[in-house]
C-alpha cells in the first residue's frame, strides 16, 4: 500500500497529538468526543445545529448521561471547538462520522445524512487524513457508498485518505461498563486504514478490536442487534400465548433464568425503541434482499415487535370494556415515553405509537416522564404534549393508566393508589398477591392488568 500523500496526520495520530472531528453530536456523536477530550485531543465537534453548538460552548450537556460538571471543563479547555463550519474539517488528523441512519418509509436504509457528510468531508479534508463511519449500516456501506464520495472528489483511497468503520456501541443510561470501556471494533477498507484506525481509538478507548475488514465490523454490529430483536419478540409472542392461558410471563422468564447455562433473559414490552434494535434487523434484511436471500426469521422478529403498540392499546380497550367504560372519551395516562428507564432518549419510543392510536380511538390522552418535559416532534409523530405532574387529585380524574417506561423517579405506589386501573406491559407492580401489596411490599388499590 503506497504511502499518503501527507504523512503528517498519521504522524500525529500515533504519536496521540491528533486533532479529531466529530461529525454529528447526539446520542453517539457527542460521547465519542468526550472520550477523546478526556484523553487529551483536540476535537472540534461538528453539527448542523447551531443550538447545540452553543448550549456546548456555555458548558451545557444536553445529554443526561454527559454530567455537565464534566463537559464545563471540556468547554473551558482549548481543546474542544464546536462548529457548523464544515470548512474545518480541513484542521483534522481524523474525521469520525457519528450522524443518523433512520428507515425510509419502505423500511429501506436511509443514508442521506452520511452522504451528505461525506459529501462535506471530502470537500475539505487535509491529505492523509482518517475518516471513520461509526453510524449503523449494513455491510458494504463504508466501501459502496463512502469510497465513492471521496474517490470522486479526487482522493486516492489508501494514499490520500484512509476509510474505516468502526460500530458505535453506546447505550444511554447504562453506568457500567463506561463507553471507554465496551471493547472497540475496528475495520478498514485495506490494512493500513484499518490499523490507523486502531491506532486512533487506542488512545480514548480500553480496549480496541480490529476486524478483517470494515464488511465485518458492519455484519458485527447488526448481529449484535439482530440477536436482541430476535429474542425480545420471541418473548413478547410467548407473552400473547401465555396470557391467554392465564400465565404470567414474567414468573416464567423468571423460573426459567434459575438455570445457570444456555438461557439469558430477555423481557417483552410494549414495543421496541432507541437507535438500533427497531431499526438494525431491517438493513440486513434490505442487503439480503440484494443478494437474493429471504430473510424470514428477522421479518418476523420486526413484525412482531413492530405490532405491541397496537396489542397495548387492545388491552386498555378490553380492560375498560370489563369495568363498563369505552375507550372513546376515557382519560389515559402514559407513564413515561422515553424508550427505556432512567433516561431522556425519545428515539423511536413505542410511546409514540401507543399514544397516536389511543388518540385515534378519540381518548383524551396526558402522559407523564421526570426525564421528559415535553413529548419532541419526530419524524412520524408531532403529538403536542407535555409532562403532567403527579399528584393525588389529579391521578384520581384519569380512568387508566399506562406503564410505559419504568422509571425509577416514577411514584408507582401513589398511581396504584388513586388511577382504577393500570394496564402494565414492564411488570412495574410485579406480582399482586390478594392483599393488595405487590411481591416489592408496593400498596395497590388498582386493578392491575398485564399488558
């Protein structure tokens, strides 16, 4: 492999004096900067939101999980710059592309915001430079659709800049293992883009993995993924069988994880959500497509989970019919709308459709979440609403309530107390014994139905 042109990023990238930009800072984006500035590099973060840039330069996280003690000493720093400039892109030893990868509207990969980084990047990117796809993808996606960008704007691949994918692995809300911690994938168009990528994640991250070539670093991280929708929808369907035999599913996940090998626990819910696991299986399932191969395992998975919204909704409709009421007219409460507990992350929340259908069924809809005060518009949903507060007398005009989301800061004992009925698809309230105490010692004066 002939040298680069410039040798000077690659020089600065072993010897980790290295100036990083960070193309896109949300959920991925703006952690990955922060390992980096935590190790001591330069990084300019680049996004085409001018709020966020200058929420960062006051020293605001915007991001829960990002203590704002800790990005306030990035912020006073010199190392952080925070630009909608793309013209900076050319002070870059190395380039990391951390944008959106959504669905098009016929579940097929949606890679517009890459392309038009890409587009950016090489437009002006130093020589000898390292770009790095870290936003989800199915497998090709770096050397089909990224190398073409920069090889038609006149770079030589492997000579003038160096192409390499490495799979974001963030999970908001988890405490342990760091994001420095969880293992680094690592894969290159040709061994010298793979080996300088290596090299770069060597310097922010614990642990660094190259893989053979970027095609398995991308198959690596849809696996990852696939894996959990697989399995999640494989208990959300024993859920549907198990409730009409009157078995509460969640006994039997627990009965079943007493075995200490070849079982792991996977729970259902009302829907999938976040930034992987309702959007990954359907890229694979897109470039199977391509080679010719069905995929009719992971469509199913989809199918199943992408149907909980509407089994929620069916279950509130059927649980009121029991206690005389309608769903037309009747007050909901959804407690919490981000898609997992603890967390202010909306992206792709079942919530989203939970809450659509029930307005389409003409009830009179509030929702609840400590970590999110008004319910953002997305890109299928704009539901106008905001947190209502939790009190006793307001919980006492709502005819049901929803779990949703299990949050922590969540008062369940004073919902059981005063809503009638709660339909709970995260078994909040765990089992309820006759005495009206669920198995955590909670006081239940509601009628509590699995959902």
């Amino acid at each position: 492999m002939p040298d680069a042109v410039a040798p000077k990023p690659r020089e600065r990238i072993q010897g980790r004096g290295s100036t990083i930009a960070v193309v896109g800072l949300g959920y991925v984006g703006l952690p990955v900067a922060a390992a980096f500035l935590a190790a001591g590099q330069r990084v300019i973060g680049f996004d085409i939101d001018p709020e966020k840039i200058a929420c960062l330069a006051r020293g605001e996280s915007y991001l829960r999980h990002i203590p704002e003690t800790e990005w306030q000493s990035f912020a006073k720093s010199e190392n952080f710059v925070g630009t909608t400039d793309p013209a900076r892109f050319a002070e870059a030893d190395a380039v990391l592309i951390c944008v959106p990868t959504p669905l098009g509207e016929h579940r097929e990969p949606d890679l517009s915001y890459v392309e038009a980084s890409a587009r950016a990047v090489a437009k002006h990117l130093q020589p000898g430079a390292l770009v790095v796809l870290e936003s989800t993808s199915y497998p090709g996606t770096t050397r089909e659709v990224l190398a073409p960008i920069f090889s038609n704007a006149g770079w030589v691949i492997g000579r003038d800049v160096f192409l390499a994918f490495s799979p974001e692995r963030e999970d908001p809300g988890r405490v342990e293992p760091r994001t420095v911690d969880v293992p680094k994938l690592v894969g290159g168009l040709d061994l010298v883009s793979g080996e300088l990528a290596a090299d770069l994640y060597r310097i922010a991250y614990t642990a660094v993995q190259p893989v053979r070539s970027a095609e398995v670093a991308e198959a690596a991280k849809l696996l990852e993924n696939v894996y959990r929708a697989v399995n999640i929808a494989l208990v959300n369907e024993l859920k549907l069988i198990l409730e009409k035999m009157d078995i509460d599913v969640w006994e039997v996940i627990e009965a079943a994880a007493t075995k200490p090998y070849g079982f792991q626990e996977f729970r259902p819910g009302p829907g999938l959500g976040g930034h992987c696991i309702p959007i990954d299986p359907f890229y694979l399932t897109w470039a199977a497509k391509r080679v010719g191969f069905p995929t009719l395992f992971i469509e199913l998975a989809g199918e199943i989970n992408t149907a909980m919204p509407k089994h929620v909704v069916c279950r509130v409709q059927t649980a009121l019919g029991d206690e005389g009421k309608v769903l037309e007219g009747a007050r909901v409460l959804v407690l919490g709308v981000a898609y997992k507990p603890n967390v202010d992350d909306t992206r792709e929340t079942p919530a989203a459709e939970i809450i659509a259908r029930l307005l389409d069924e003409k009830a009179e809809v509030s929702y609840h979440d400590p970590w999110v005060p008004r319910f953002p518009r997305m890109r299928r949903y704009d539901l106008d609403l905001e947190s209502v507060p939790l009190t006793a007398e307001a919980l006492k005009e709502f005819d049901c309530a929803i779990v949703v989301t299990d949050h922590s800061a969540i008062d369940w004992d004073l919902v059981g107390e005063h809503v009638p009925l709660v339909i709970d698809t995260r078994n909040a309230y765990g089992a309820r014994p006759a005495s009206g105490r669920t198995a955590s010692g909670r006081t239940v004066r509601a009628r509590v139905v699995k959902a």
